[in-house]
C-alpha cells in the first residue's frame, strides 16, 4: 500500500547526492574483467583477488567473486540498466551479436503499439546478460521503431548463452592485453 503524503516521514537536511555505485556477483573475475571493459567499455578502476571494480562516468560498479551469482532467468528483478542515445542502440545489438551476447529490443510504450509506424521514435529497453547470467539493459529514447523491436512482455530464453562457452572463445582477448 503507498503511503499517504501525511505519512511521509521527512528527513530535514539529509539527502542523497547520487548513486555511488552497485555491485554485482561473478564467478570469474577475467570473464567480468572482460566483458564490462571490452564489451561494454568500462574503464577498469581496480582489482585484486576478490573482486574488481570498472567504471562508466560518475558510476562505480563492484565485480565480485561468489559462488552463486543473481536469480534465475525467469525473473526479471533485479536487474540494472544503462542508459544510452537512441540512434545508438541498433549499433549496441550489433555490437553484442558481434561478441555472441544475445539480445533483445523492447518498446516500453505499450499505448502506442496499434499506431507505431517503422521510423517513429520509441522509447526502448534492450535486454541482455553477462557472462555469469546478471541481467542488463539499455535504456533510449527516440529510437527509430523497426522490425526489429518486440512488444513486451519479451521471452526471457531469448536472452540466454553459456557464459563458459563464451569465455573460451574469448578468453585470448583478456591474455592479449597482458594478463
């Protein structure tokens, strides 16, 4: 139940800034290493025997080694999304397939599905994983609506690879840059 305004506690003073950053559970810190600074550009902060950190602008995220990494692919929380241009997001799905990181484009304005026509803008969320099966997604704006685009509810198996299959096909590309 939401809470009513009156209800809300106030809290004089205090405020959030911003989001420091998250973190995330790997199996393996070379794949993480791999996939979040290759794939998707982040800068490598640190690392060591644990965990690693990367970074994208004012956000941090943590990699962690652990054993057991987020829930199943039948549910769609938590995940954690990036945002990007929307003349953008068409090169990212190429980009993903060119790695072998399945992906899907959904169109979040389900008001507009009978009217759509191919070219208009659509606000969109592009689905995807990690290699230890964390869920992830872009978000755009004013995406060019194409064929290319599913209406959600989306099949979440759509999204699936095997992350150690993955890792042995690129796994080289890590060792080339000196580890």
């Amino acid at each position: 139940m939401a809470a009513m305004q009156e209800q809300v506690r106030s809290i004089p003073g205090l405020k959030l800034d911003s989001l420091s950053y998250f973190s995330l559970p790997v199996y393996n810190l070379d794949v993480a290493e791999l996939f979040y600074t290759q794939v998707l550009g982040a800068e490598l902060v640190s690392r060591d025997d644990k965990m690693l950190k990367v970074r994208w602008g004012p956000v941090d995220i943590t990699l962690a080694l652990q054993k057991y990494g987020e829930p199943t692919i039948v549910q769609a929380h938590p995940h954690h999304a990036f945002t990007t241009g929307g003349g953008q997001v068409y090169g990212w799905q190429d980009h993903f397939a060119s790695w072998g990181v399945p992906s899907v484009i959904v169109c979040r304005q389900h008001d507009r599905r009978p009217t759509i026509k191919d070219g208009d803008p659509c606000t969109i969320e592009l689905y995807f994983l990690d290699p230890d099966g964390n869920p992830l997604e872009l978000d755009a704006h004013e995406v060019p609506y194409s064929d290319k685009i599913v209406w959600a509810p989306y099949d979440h198996w759509d999204v699936l690879y095997n992350g150690h299959q993955w890792w042995n096909e690129h796994k080289e590309l890590l060792k080339s840059r000196g580890k």
